[in-house]
C-alpha cells in the first residue's frame, strides 16, 4: 500500500499541468504555521509589484528586480480587465514574465471576454549604489497579439535611512507614451524611430522587431513610501490611457495619478489595492516562492544520519580470510537492510573481495544525489570487513547501472567532519560509467526486488490557457500498476476513470482551418474527453539497457500516451564526467481512438529526433532536438532551463519547424514554459517525487511530439559527475 500512498500524494497535487500545483503548494508554504515558515519582520527584500506582474508600482514599471531565481505569481483584477503572470528572475538582472489576461468587453450579444497572452523582459542594466539610480530597460508583449505592448527605459532611487522611500522616473513606448507624448528622442539616432508601424492584433506569437522604441514617447513616474513594515503606499503618474479597452466600452480613466497601496501578509503572500484614474478599484494579490529559499531547510525533516564507522587502527594488515567464510553473504545482505531501514535506499547487488566492494543501490528517497551517496558510503563503513579500502557505489535506475562512484574508504573516515569535507569528498571520487571497471570477484550477493507494484487513487489533471478558458480540469481515479521481468524488462498501464470536470470543454481547432494546415495531432484534444468515460491512459511494454560502455538505450511498445500508441526507441550517448550527452530517438505511432481504449486511427506518423544535451554551468542546462514531428513537419527545439542544487527547474522552449506562421495558426509556432517542482522543497523531508509539466500559450498541431515515459537523459542525468557537484554540499548530512 505505500505505492498507493505515494501515488495519491501525487495524484492530489499533480502537476502534468503546472499552474494548479505551484498555487496550492506555494499557498501552502504561505500559510504554513510559524515554526515552519521563514522569519519574517514585515519588512522584505522583495520590491513591489505592478498589476503587470512586473517590479513597479501600480501599472508602471520600476527599475528594480526580484531576487535571484525567485519565481512569483501576481493576480490583478478590475473593471478594466483581469491578468494572470508568471515571473521569473533568470538572473540577477533579468526578469522574464508570461502573462494571460481576460477582457470583458460589451457586445451586441451581451459581454464578451477577449483572452490574450503575453511575454515581458525586464533587464536591470545598472544596479543601485553610490547614489546612482538603479536604471532598467524593458519590453512589454514581447511576442503576443501587441494589445499590452510597451518599452520603456526607467530609473529608481530610494531615499531615507532605511530606504524608506522610493522615486521612479521613466520613458515609454507605445501603451506606455499614451498620454502627453512627444517626439522620439532616439529619432536623432535614425528617423525610422519617429514612427510607430500599425500593429495588427492577429495571430501573435512573433516578436515584431519593427514595433520596439518606435513612436511617440512619454515620461511616467511615481512615489513609493514604506509607512510601516508591512504597508507599502503608491502614487503613480501613468501614461496608459487604456485605449483599447476604452475602444470596446470599457471606462477608460480619465486622469493620470493613481494610488495604490501593498500589504505583506508574509515573505510569500502580498496584496494590493489600487484606484485607476480615480475612478476604476483594483486588486491584486502576489506569491512569490524562491528556489533558494526554501520555508524549511532541506532535509531538516530527515533522520539523523548515522555517523561513519571509524576503523580501529592496526599495526599489522586487517584480516582477510572473512572472505572464505560460509554464510557471509546472507550477512551482509541483513546488515545492509537493517542499515537502509527507513532511508529510501534499497540494495539490488553487492559484490566484493577483500579489498574492493562495489554496491548496487537503488535512490527512491533522496532528490540530493550527494546526500543519497553520503548515506550509502556510511552504511558501508559500518556493514563491511575492516580490509575492504575500496568503496564503489553504482546507483541503478529502471535496471539500468549508471555511473560508478569509487572513494578510499580511508577518505571518507576522515572527511566527514572536516570543514570543506563535502567538496573534497566529491573532488577526490573517481567517476565513470559503470561498465569501464568490472566488478570485484569474490562474494557476489544479489537481491531481488518485488516484481509488481501498483497504486489506486485519486488523479487531478488540469490544463491552462485554452483560448477560450483559463482553467480546465478533470478529476477521478487512476490505477496503475508495473511489472517487473527482470534484465531489463518492464510492463506497465495506468488506467484512469473521470469523475466530474470541464477538460471535454476545451476549444477544438479550427472550424475555419488556416491555409494549408498540418495533419490535426493535438488541437482536437478535447475530443479524447469528451467522448471517453473509462480509459487507457498508457499501457506499454519496455526494455532498458546498456549496449556498450556511456550508452544506454530504451524501446517501448504499447499505448504510449493518450492519443498515440506505436513503438518508441531511443538511444543515449552520456559519460559519467561529461556536460555532453547526445541522444536518438525513431517513434513509430498511430492516432488512437477518442474512447481511450484498444482501437487506432487511420493516421500514422514516423517521427523522430537527434538531441544534444549541455549542462551550460551549474545553473543552466540547454537541449536542441532537431527532427520530424507528429504532424509530418521537419524542424528543431531549443530549451533552456535553470536549475537549482534543490531539484527546482524553471525554463522555456520554442519549437520551429516547415508549418509557416499562417499555417499553425493562433500563436504562430509552439512554445511554452517548462516547470518542475520537488515536494521536498515545501516538506523538508527528502523525497524523489517532483511535480512539474507544461505551461503552453496555446496547443497546435505544428511542432508537436510524442509524450513517452521514461526518455533516458532524465533517468541517468542525476547520477554524473556534474550532479554530484551540484549537491555536494549535502553529501554528510
């Protein structure tokens, strides 16, 4: 039943679609009793944030930033619109915004809410110091429909002993010079600048350079006061007349002064409300969770570790002939399961002789690669013979032998509390694949793992941003279950039954097609829901394994996910010390049918990818896919994600491919977010399980790929040497 556990946990906060998770999580954090949360003295770090989800102060923009890597989510309200946004610091001086906002505009028929979405960058290009203002650039509606676009150049000061008062100072663009404009100044750079080319507010998607610090400009500004440690009061002078808006019936403000004022209820949770133009209430609220900031320290819920076992020292060799004993094996094999009671660590193999032991682990607990080697090399010392100098522990994930991690036990003795004992401990540890260094001959003990394993539960499954709906969702039952053969081999299938939700309300594209289409693969989701009640949601049969030493290879057989079934192999070149990785991947798939069971379509795709895999520092990692998609059409994929020492990853991906911008449709070509969040950031108890997905402007049938389980980079990456050093810090803890 812990499998069942487990999976209702992550069925509950599930985070195939990621919006929903990060809410009640970091709501969670939020509101989480004293003794769990952060300190907080009302007074923050964090500046204050615009109804556009942007440093600034109640429409405008400042020059401040958001602390490294903090990821925060503002909701704003009022009679001129509602908007959703995801910021995210990507450096210290970068902030980078998605937004998706719903105007409710009179019509003939009544009201009609126009959806739009949206990118921002803000770039802080000098901080604040020396009595200089910090100065920042920006652009607003970077790649959208343009119905929110706007640059601008600003200036912020804090006055006052403890920067109590804040002065901003700024010229806009576009939205931003709607009021008392005047000439370009850049137009004595190139005239071409004086002149704003008209915008049509079509498909969006595309970053329309010709737009940007183009037109009339205008000066904004505002003051900000700090009048208690949790209060925060704005007046600003906007030059956003809202002229769409006013355009489609809405009460456009007639004045430029605005007010506004912020409460902290915590360092997560703000606040606000505001009157526009005197005249138009708003509020809004803001959550902000930082990867670095975790509510509990990490860990801090775990058991204490135990400590090394120390050898006594001998003046003459240790003893050897403990390995011709009989019966030492089943020993051992008990020793190591009274030592990883409790851990998450479970031993598959251990083969030694007398000076060298290697050990198969499997990690189901520690999202901490270090901290899960560092609990393995203490149960070593205490479980094996004093000769035994050699400690090499090989993690195993889905059968597979990743890397070989090889240590002197005689390090690790003395390192444990020597204060840089953690970053020795790594630098000094040998590192390569599992198959360069054949294992020691001698007792071999092996232990098999439970063959079958299975969960029922509850399932949450949501998706954001539809065009014509913000929030859709579906919730019901899901079994799963998987079997295990041995060599590699697993059969596996989760089966889920709906209960109540709206995901069959999703908007099915396109009743008037764009010219020249690609094959509809995804933008008829909606159907899948609509006309199914019980369902397969993946039923496959799979085989791991490792061809030859650094590469590790997959086929799957089956439903491979929930609107395609066929065979899927792949191919992964990855050294155990390498940044590099390079991959293949060959699918061959049929459509499924909508009732989500055993039935296929007539279409049929060949698709497939060559990935390249870089670990840019230890901060960034960037993949390129290069291939054909779903739908037939050629093309590639750029990701780049941050990721943290903690299991966080926040990114963005784009695809483009040989569909034209007119024939994908709405968007113009696929891009998104990518987010993952470990549970053991908000717990402070380690675990593996992590929640994370997709956010999509919107889903079209160009650039679209096949979701299979189990794709080789994310099973093996954790274990290289680049990963251990990302974490070694937490290697003794």
């Amino acid at each position: 039943m812990q499998g069942a556990r487990v999976r209702l946990l992550r069925s509950i906060v599930s985070v195939s679609r990621a919006w929903g998770i990060v809410v009640f999580l970091g709501l969670s954090s939020a509101l989480a009793p004293p003794s769990l949360a952060q300190d907080f003295s009302g007074r923050t770090d964090r500046p204050s944030v615009n109804s556009f989800g942007l440093p600034g102060l109640i429409d405008m923009p400042s020059a401040d930033a958001f602390p490294d890597g903090e990821l925060s989510f503002t909701v704003s309200h009022s009679a001129l619109g509602s908007r959703g946004t995801i910021a995210f610091q990507v450096l210290p001086s970068v902030t980078a915004t998605f937004r998706y906002s719903g105007i409710d505009i009179p019509s003939a028929a009544g009201r009609d809410i126009l959806f739009d979405r949206s990118f921002d960058l803000h770039w802080q290009i000098l901080e604040e110091r020396g009595g200089f203002p910090a100065v920042a650039v920006g652009i607003r509606d970077l790649a959208g429909t343009g119905l929110y676009g706007g640059e601008y150049v600003v200036a912020t000061r804090h006055f006052g002993e403890y920067d109590q008062v804040a002065v901003t100072v700024g010229l806009g663009w576009g939205r931003l010079a709607g009021r008392n404009g005047f000439t370009n100044p850049l137009g004595i750079i190139d005239d071409r600048f004086e002149t704003r080319p008209p915008r049509s507010f079509g498909l969006g998607g595309t970053v329309t350079l010709d737009q940007f610090f183009r037109g009339d400009a205008a000066f904004f500004g505002g003051v900000e006061w700090q009048a208690s440690d949790r209060l925060r009061l704005q007046l600003e002078y906007s030059t956003d007349v809202y002229a769409r808006e006013g355009a489609g019936g809405l009460p456009a403000p007639d004045s430029a002064i605005n007010l506004g004022a912020t409460y902290a209820f915590s360092d997560l949770l703000t606040g606000s409300a505001y009157v526009l133009g005197g005249e138009t209430f708003g509020v809004s609220v803001q959550m902000a969770l930082n990867p670095n900031r975790p509510p509990i320290p990490a860990s801090a819920g775990d058991p204490a570790p135990r400590p090394v076992a120390v050898r006594t020292p001998s003046p003459t060799p240790y003893e050897t002939d403990w390995v011709e004993q009989p019966g030492g094996g089943p020993v051992l094999r008990d020793n190591f399961a009274q030592l990883f009671e409790d851990q998450g660590l479970f031993l598959e193999r251990l083969t030694l002789d007398a000076r060298r032991a290697t050990i198969r682990v499997r990690n189901e607990q520690y999202n901490h690669e270090s901290q899960a080697l560092g609990r393995v090399l203490r149960a070593m010392s205490a479980a094996l013979p004093p000769s035994v100098e050699v400690f090499e522990v090989i993690f195993v994930v889905e059968g597979l032998d990743t890397s070989r991690v090889r240590i002197a036990r005689s390090d690790v003795e003395l390192l444990e509390f020597d204060p840089g004992g953690a970053e020795v401990a790594i630098a000094v540890a040998e590192i390569e694949d599992a198959r360069t260094t054949p294992d020691p001959v001698g007792l071999d003990v092996e232990v098999e793992r439970p063959r079958l394993t299975w969960g029922i539960g509850p399932y949450f499954d949501a998706s954001v941003f539809d065009p014509d709906n913000p929030f859709l969702f579906d919730v019901g039952v899901e079994f799963s279950a998987e079997y295990r053969f041995g060599n590699g081999f697993v059969a596996s299938g989760v089966v889920r039954a709906p209960i109540v939700g709206t995901l069959d309300q999703a908007q099915i594209v396109n009743e008037m097609p764009p010219p020249n289409p690609p094959p509809v693969v995804r933008s008829d989701g909606a159907l899948y829901h609509q006309e199914s009640h019980v369902y397969v949601d993946r039923l496959t049969f799979s085989h791991y394994g490792r061809p030859a030493e650094n590469l590790y290879s997959r086929v799957t057989v089956g439903y491979l996910e929930r609107m395609f079934a066929g065979v899927s192999g792949e191919l992964l070149w990855q050294p155990a010390n390498s940044r590099l990785g390079l991959g293949v991947e060959l699918n061959h798939v049929w459509r499924r049918d909508y009732d989500g069971l055993f039935g296929v379509q007539d279409y049929n795709v060949t698709s497939g990818h060559i990935s390249a895999y870089y670990s840019l520092s230890d901060s960034f990692d960037l993949q390129v896919d290069a291939g054909r998609y779903l739908a037939g059409d050629w093309g590639s994929t750029i990701t780049l994600e941050r990721t943290f020492d903690n299991g966080w990853r926040v990114g963005a991906f784009a695809t483009f491919t040989d569909v034209s911008f007119e024939s994908f449709g709405e968007g113009s070509f696929d891009k998104g977010l990518t987010l993952d969040i470990p549970f053991a950031w908000f717990t402070g108890n380690s675990t593996r399980a992590s929640n994370g997905g997709i956010i999509r402007p919107v889903q079209r049938d160009g650039g679209a790929r096949l979701d299979v389980e189990g794709r080789l980079h994310n099973l093996v990456i954790d274990y290289t040497r680049p990963s251990f050093e990302e974490t070694e810090a937490m290697i003794w803890r």
